[in-house]
C-alpha cells in the first residue's frame, strides 16, 4: 500500500487520519526502538483502536519500513466468554 492511496480513499468518510497513525508511531513504537538501539532488535506491543482498521496496519509498516527498520505483525485474537476481541500487536 502506497501511503498516498489513504490520502486518495473515497468516499472521503472512509479515510484514515494518517496524523493518528503518525502519534501512535511517535508514542508506542519509537520510544521502544530508541531503548533498544544498542541491541540492534527491538519488540514493540501495541494494543491500539487504530490498529483495527487494516489500513493503519499497512500504514504503519510502511513508515517504519521506510525508515529501514524491519517489520513484522501478529495479529492477536483475545476470546473473552460472551465476546471475542481482535487486536494487531505491531512487532517492530
């Protein structure tokens, strides 16, 4: 996915703020990398409503991919009696 398709999605109530992508980048999966720096491989956990939406999976790793980091998703699904929760745990 090219990060200019979001910019481009119709209808326009579909889009997917790439500004809240970016902050989830810039608060859960950054701060976990520059700790890890030294060690050369970082694992980063996040359990975010934005990450339910495919496209802001794809998103993510496109920007962190592009900034040279390797990237690998697990998708995790949580069943909790009466309901089951789906979340994208973006491992960098």
């Amino acid at each position: 996915m090219k990060l200019s398709n979001n910019a481009h999605a119709k209808p326009p109530h579909t889009k997917l703020p790439f500004a809240r992508v970016i902050s989830l980048i810039d608060t859960h999966i950054i701060p976990i990398v520059y700790m890890h720096v030294f060690s050369g491989v970082a694992v980063a956990r996040v359990d975010d409503v934005v990450l339910e939406d495919e496209r802001a999976v794809r998103m993510v790793i496109d920007v962190v991919t592009e900034r040279g980091y390797d990237v690998s998703v697990q998708k995790v699904d949580q069943c909790i009696p009466g309901m089951c929760v789906c979340t994208h745990k973006a491992a960098t």
